[in-house]
C-alpha cells in the first residue's frame, strides 16, 4: 500500500523561480535561501520519495475570477509549467501518475469533497517555484506530482477547518491505495505577508514562529480561526497558511520537526519545514534546524 512517510510546509514566493532560474543560488541575498533547502532535497533524496502531493494555489494563471474553484485536483500524465510573464522556464514538464490521481479523485469524492477535476492544465509558482530546489530535474524529475489547488484568493474562501479535514482525507485515499509508493504531502504558501493596500510589505515574524509551534504541537487551535484572523495576524495574503493546515491533516497527531530554515528578505519570510511521524524511524540523515532571519 501507499504510505506518507512525510510532509514538507514551504513558502512558494515567485522570485525564488526566478533567482533559480538566474543561477543566483550563492548570491550573498539568496544563499541563507537555496542552501535552507538543501537538507529538503537530501531528505527526500535518502528516504527515495516516489510521489509528491503539492497543495498549492493558482495564482489567476489556470484559473480567473470568473470561474475559480475551492479544491482543484490535476489529472494527467504530464504538466506544463506556465508562462507568468517571465518566458517559458528551462523545467521538463512535471510529471503525474494517472492511476494514483485517480484513485485520490475518487476517495476524496466518496469521503463527501466536491473536487473540480482538471486534466493537464499548466501548473504555476504555487508548485513550481520550490520544487526544483527540492527535485532534481535533469534529465527528468525523479517522481510524480499529485497537484491539489486550493482557493485561498476569491472570497468565500475554504475555512481552516475544512483545509485540515482534507488533509485528513488525503490521508485515507493515499493509504488506500494499492501500489507501493512512498508519498510526502507538500504544503504552500505564506508566511506572513501583504503585497497590496495600506499594509504592503507587512511581517509578522512572532505570529510566524507561533503559527510553526501550534502547527506542529496543536492544529487544532489554529482550525479555529478564521480568515480575518489569519489576515489580521499576518497580512492579507498570509491566509495562504490554511493550505499548511491541509498539509498537517495528512500526518499523525504527533510529529517532530527535523529541519527548518525561516528567512526574511523580500516580501514574505520565505520559510521551508519538513517533519515526520513520530512513529516513522528516524530518517538516515536528519538534517539540523536553522533559523536565519534578516
């Protein structure tokens, strides 16, 4: 059977496409950055990871006001990369598993999620911009992608609870399923931050090292705000952070964290964690914690 041997909570910000795609990987602004998901990408690397389910959000790329959906989820065999208006990325098309996507559409559809179902749509920064700092792409990536896009742009907008609800029924459909893959639920989005309005350019760095703490040793807590809690706290654009809370739905009550790297520099504290069940054996390389901020 399917198994989740893992979880990964990160920041999708744009730029970091954009300085990868630069090669600005040991520019003194972005080092504390790239070199913070070095330890991801061996983590995944030493526990042979065949599957990636990323929770994300379109940014109006695949979808627009007109029609946005509350939970999308990809069907195809491949995924093209979209064009947000910097040129097309050097990135092979990311890759999918029919079968699997299948079978999560259908569990997560009996366990009563109305899902939009779309197939082959092009993914966009939501999901593309961490995953080749944590994948190896060349000449190909080395697993699939379940992509799950939740909308957290158009009001009225999932609550927190329902987010881990679906977590918890990502959970059931994964390890229902036949075939023995070695799965990490991804989640994204956030820190805090707002690109817009009277707050642009806010942070809230002690709300984001709470939220981290409550997200690890009680979610429960954080299901029971609501969005304009989530905004107050942290921004507008900080309600990214229900997307997190789906991603935690998918693991065991108890976790431990064995990387972390918070790094703020641009608009957002650009953050990645990875945790395990407390139950999982300890991986063969348990990356060290790291708190940078600027």
């Amino acid at each position: 059977m399917a198994k989740i041997i893992g979880s990964i909570g990160t920041s999708h910000v744009p730029t970091i496409g954009v300085a990868y795609d630069k090669g600005k990987q040991e520019d003194p602004a972005w080092k504390p950055l790239f070199d913070g998901y070095k330890p991801v990408a061996k983590w995944l690397e030493d526990n042979k990871a065949d599957v990636l389910v990323f929770i994300y959000n379109d940014h109006a790329t695949t979808f627009f006001f007109d029609m946005y959906p509350t939970f999308t989820l990809g069907v195809g065999e491949r995924f093209p990369i979209a064009d947000e208006g910097a040129g097309l990325r050097n990135l092979p098309h990311i890759r999918g598993n029919v079968d699997l996507q299948a079978h999560i559409a259908e569990s997560l559809v009996n366990d009563e999620f109305d899902l939009t179902i779309t197939q082959n749509k092009p993914i966009d920064h939501g999901c593309a911009s961490p995953l080749p700092l944590m994948w190896p792409h060349e000449p190909d990536w080395p697993g699939v992608v379940v992509p799950i896009a939740v909308n957290v742009l158009q009001y009225p907008l999932p609550t927190p609870r329902r987010c881990y609800k679906l977590g918890k029924a990502l959970r059931r459909a994964i390890e229902s399923y036949p075939e023995d893959l070695r799965v990490v639920v991804v989640g994204t989005g956030g820190l805090s931050h707002q690109i817009h309005g009277e707050r642009t350019g806010f942070n809230n760095e002690e709300w984001d090292q709470e939220f981290l703490e409550l997200l690890q040793h009680n979610p429960e807590k954080l299901t029971e705000l609501t969005h304009a809690d989530y905004v107050r706290l942290g921004g507008a654009e900080s309600v990214e952070q229900i997307m997190w809370l789906a991603m935690r739905g998918a693991m065991p009550e108890k976790i431990r964290k064995i990387h972390q790297n918070y790094y703020l520099a641009t608009t957002t504290a650009m953050t990645v964690v990875v945790y395990e069940g407390e139950e999982e054996t300890t991986s063969s390389a348990v990356a060290s914690n790291q708190s940078v901020t600027v």
